[in-house]
C-alpha cells in the first residue's frame, strides 16, 4: 500500500515559521478563527502523582534519578488526595484535569495502575475531562484507561527525530510513536507537543512539527513548552526561551495544525503579560493553570484570573466544544467579503 502523501514538507513548514514576526502571528491568528472561538481559552490542571524517580535521562527533567536536583522521589499519591485536587482544579475554572507519574512505562506496576484507573473514572465523574501522562503505554493498557473513562493520553516527542538523542538516550522516538498509536488505537485523543530551548535549532523545531502535523491524525492537543532550566540537569545552563521564539512557535503550530488545540505550557511564568496575550494572538487557545507545573513554577490562579480579565478571554466550559463548525466559517468569510468589498468601493 502508498503511503499517504505529507500534508506538510520541511520546506513549507520553515517558510511559515521564517514569515516576519507580525505578518506570521496576522496569518495565525486569522486562521485560529476561522477554526475555534478565539475569546475562549482552556484552563488544564495538571498534577503530579508520582513525583521524582524516574529512570530515564531526559536531560531536562529534574524528576530523572540520574541527577542531583531539588526533587525527592515519593509514591504514588492517594486516591482521595488527588480527588481533593480535582475538585479544587474545577472549582478554579479548569476543564481538564492532568496527572502525571514519574515513569518510564506502565510495565507490571499493577497495583498503581489500578489506583490510577480508579481516580480516572472519579474525576470523569465529576465532569472534567482527563489526561494522564504515564510514560510507554501498552495497547491494552490504553484500553483499560478509555473503558475508566480517560479524555486524552500525553506522550510528548520533545524534539525533532534528529536532534532527540541529544536529549534522551533511555527510549527511542520509535517507542514514543508506538505508545501514541497504542493511545490513538484506543479511541483516546492526543496530547503531543515538544520543548524549545533545549539548544536545538531552527531546523529541529521544523522537524518536530513535521511529524507532528503529518501524523494520520494530529493530535487534538499540542504543547507547546518553554525549558525550566533546573539547576542539576545537563541543561541547566541553557538561556531561557525568548517570548517572540514562543509566539514563532505557536504561530507556525497553529498553521500546520488548524484544528488542534495549542497549549502554552511550561515556562509561561518567565513571560509577562503582555507576552502571554501575543501567544493567544498567535494562536494558543489552551493554558496550565494552577501554582506548579509537575515540579516546575507556574503563574499564580489570581494573576491568570486577571489577565482573562485585561484580555477579554473566557475559560472553557468542561467538555465545551469550541470548535468553529464549517457553516460558521463561511459564515464569517461572507461577512469579511462583503467588509472588504465595501471598503474599496
């Protein structure tokens, strides 16, 4: 059988991210309404349940027990304790709650696999979406979470095919595609971003979103992550992210992948307000809300609650569609016709 032709080449993907800022992030913002509501913002909260000791070398994580950092490995947390932080997550304005475990796979981890099966089809209960982040998944197991109730399984590629095992010589990206099409053959969405910032270059974040949007779905969501250099891993000198290397990037995802949601992820609290509402402008419409991004800062509820305030932006309702239907499109093409029309008459 042929394989199916790329939506996207290299080539077409590096035009766009080389488009001059303004004129990119004008492109990537006409395109994020013609396909989403772009007042609307998804608030996800996101929970580690297993903190530190974790067996891979991702070069970047203070939660890898190769390094010394500020992180202590502790068990998986209880049932009734991450409950508690459900609720408070929806109480806050989150529609999706996010737990994430320290490990490099599911394996034979039984016991804790089970309890997290149990929180799943709570929080379902309560009316969230969820998310796990669990590391290498088999297909039965991602089935196991679509039966509790799962919305979507996290498994990010990080970097580009090329540049990955700079970063992570524990696992290949083959075995991270293989849990992606484990998750996809479940009948659960996507969650599948990468990190800038990890001394790569252009060409590598152009390779990231290569296999990301000629994937035979993209994922529904894609996060997009600035590096938290954390003082004890191999990265910790790398110099942070520049705001306008974020909004390149987000603008460039949001083109390549219209109908996927672009989540503004770690390092958000490095960037000031006025930064953050670029990146809406260029086409991110989903945020991690709460104090701490697994182990890393993030902006406080009452600074985020004031910024959808100063921006005009609505928190998504739990399990809201936000998605533009075609005949609004046309809809609003026909409107946007006749605006222009009139203005050179």
């Amino acid at each position: 059988m042929a394989s199916r032709a790329a939506r996207w080449t290299k080539d077409q993907i590096r035009s766009i991210y080389d488009t001059p800022l303004l004129e990119l992030i004008h492109k990537a913002a006409t395109v994020h309404r013609q396909n989403f509501n772009p007042r609307v913002v998804q608030k996800a909260s996101l929970l580690s349940i297993k903190t530190g000791g974790c067996t891979e070398d991702c070069s970047y994580c203070p939660q890898s027990s190769k390094y010394k950092t500020f992180v202590k490995a502790e068990k998986l947390m209880g049932v009734e304790k991450v409950l508690e932080s459900a609720r408070r997550a929806k109480a806050a304005g989150s529609s999706r709650f996010c737990m994430g475990s320290a490990w490099r796979e599911v394996g034979g981890k039984k016991s804790g696999f089970n309890k997290i099966l149990e929180m799943v089809k709570e929080i379902d209960a309560m009316g969230l979406e969820v998310c796990t982040t669990l590391g290498m998944l088999d297909a039965k197991q991602a089935a196991q979470l679509k039966e509790a109730g799962l919305t979507a399984y996290n498994h990010n590629l990080d970097t580009s095919p090329e540049f990955y095992p700079n970063i992570i010589t524990t696992r290949s990206y083959e075995e991270r595609l293989q849990t992606l099409k484990n998750v996809r053959e479940a009948g659960l969405s996507v969650c599948c971003g990468g990190i800038i910032g990890l001394g790569e270059q252009v060409n590598d974040r152009i390779g990231l979103l290569h296999v990301l949007a000629n994937m035979e779905e993209p994922p529904e969501s894609v996060p997009i992550n600035a590096l938290v250099a954390v003082e004890g891993t191999p990265l910790e000198k790398e110099d942070p992210v520049d705001a306008w290397d974020m909004c390149r990037m987000i603008a460039t995802t949001r083109i390549v992948m219209p109908q996927s949601k672009v989540r503004l992820s770690a390092g958000r609290a490095r960037f000031s307000e006025s930064e953050q509402a670029m990146m809406f402008m260029s086409g991110a419409n989903s945020i991690f809300a709460g104090e701490k991004l697994l182990t890393t800062p993030n902006p406080e509820e009452d600074a985020d609650n004031l910024m959808f305030k100063n921006l005009g932006l609505e928190a998504q309702k739990p399990k809201e569609d936000v998605k533009i239907s075609a005949k609004e499109v046309e809809e609003a093409e026909a409107i946007a016709a006749e605006q222009a029309a009139k203005a050179h008459a």
